[in-house]
C-alpha cells in the first residue's frame, strides 16, 4: 500500500490545526491530478478560505488529517469503496476514515450495527472488538466520507462548503479505474453517488444497496442493512475475480496506520 508522510495523531485532540496545503501536497500524485481538475480545484480554494474564517474563528474543527483515507491507497489499489457522510462530530472521535473510531472510544451506534453485521454474516468467528478501520484501509477499502470535515457538536455543518464536489473528483477516479471493485452504498445519500459511479466506471464494479446502519434505519425494509450480507458478498466477488478476499474481522494491531 500507498505510504505518505502522516501528520502525527496526537490521542488527546484530534482537531485540525492547519489549511489544507499540506495535506494536498502529501497526497499520491494520482489523488492530486484528480483534485487538480477545474472543478474539484476551485472547491479547494473555497474550502480553504472557509475554514481559515472558522479557524480564525476559533472554532474545533475534527479531524485532524481529512485526507486521511486516502493515505494508504492509490486509486488503483481500491478493492472496496465505503461511502460515509461527515465526520464525527464529538471531540477524541473521527480519525478521517468513514465510521472509524480509536479503540479508546465508545463504539458509536452505526460502527456497532456494522460489526452486528459482521457477526451475522460469519457465524462462529470472533466477534471484531476494534473499533479503529485502519486494517480495512490497509487491505484496500477506501473508507470516504463525501464531507471530510465538521465543527464539534455541529452534524453537517461543512457540507455543501465545496467538500462534496471534491469527493465526487475522488469517487469519478476510483470508479474510473480498471481493477474490479464493490461499492457499497449505505442510505440515501450514498446511494445518490450511483449514478456518478456507473458514469466513470471503468472495469468491473459491484455496486451493493442497503439501508445506512444508523439504528434508525438498519432494519427498515426495503433494504434493511441488517441481513444484507454485504462484506461476504464483497469478498466472494473480489476473490472471483480475481482479487483476493478481505479480512474484515481482525482484531490485531493495526499497521500503518
């Protein structure tokens, strides 16, 4: 896997302490050219001039690396996209990985129907106790949120700032990549990327629907998350194809993270 120059977690503050230059600039070149397209690159240039107003501002801005998730990876070496919506907005929680937590943390209720799944679809195994995602990241399982930043105790309050037409340039990439994927949608707002996967999609791709696992949808029909067997499907599919199978229930040290 991909490895950059990390900002260091500090376990105590996970609030962003600079603009978004350095992070960009540690990117693979492959992340960079999607974001230098006109689109994406003007998003940037807003997204900066506004948290700089919030900074300055004084506001707790998490996390402390947005760019996080693509960290360990190329485009070309996603195996599975998860679609989340902001970061957590409490102070110790979002780690710029979709649904991730430190291990330090309560699991929150969406993490804890995830693993849930997990446990119904392999029955028998150790149930996951980490609630930290880097080993997915690790294997290749791109863990986006589509906003990469919030203020504490404000849900969504960066969205619609720019961050959505920045990772949508980051979604058209991945989709437009040639090794096979799954994606794996997950409520409304995932599911409003569809249409945008299957438009750069190059290669074989599995696009997976379900509920999002929030208790206040993961079992509603029609496509309730609990039951969907979506990790099993994923990895039976990749290893299909071709692509190895995914580790989802490892509760070892995570490396490279």
């Amino acid at each position: 896997m991909h490895q950059v120059p990390l900002f260091p977690d500090n376990p105590t503050d996970n609030t962003l302490n600079s603009l978004l230059g350095p992070h960009l600039k540690a990117l693979h070149p492959d992340w960079q050219a999607a974001l230098r397209q006109p689109e994406p690159r003007e998003a940037l240039v807003g997204l900066n001039q506004f948290l700089k107003q919030r900074l300055l501002a004084g506001a707790r801005i998490f996390p402390r690396r947005p760019f996080r998730a693509l960290d360990h990876l190329t485009p070309d070496q996603v195996r599975v996209v998860i679609l989340g919506q902001d970061p957590y907005h409490g102070p110790g929680q979002a780690q710029g990985l979709a649904f991730s937590v430190p291990d330090t943390t309560d699991c929150p209720p969406s993490l804890r129907n995830i693993f849930k799944e997990l446990a119904q679809e392999y029955p028998g195994t150790p149930l996951r106790r980490r609630n930290d995602l880097s080993d997915w990241a690790d294997q290749g399982v791109l863990l986006l949120n589509t906003s990469l930043t919030v203020e504490a105790h404000q849900p969504a309050s960066h969205a619609k700032k720019g961050w959505e037409t920045v990772t949508d340039a980051l979604i058209a990439c991945v989709a437009g990549t040639a090794r096979p994927k799954v994606f794996l949608l997950w409520g409304s707002h995932a599911q409003a990327k569809r249409s945008l996967i299957e438009a750069s999609a190059h290669g074989p791709h599995l696009v997976l629907l379900a509920n999002h696992p929030s208790p206040l949808s993961a079992l509603r029909p029609p496509r309730p998350f609990i039951g969907c067997n979506h990790f099993l499907q994923a990895s039976t599919w990749l290893e299909a194809q071709g692509s190895g199978t995914l580790q989802w229930l490892s509760n070892g040290p995570v490396g490279g993270a």
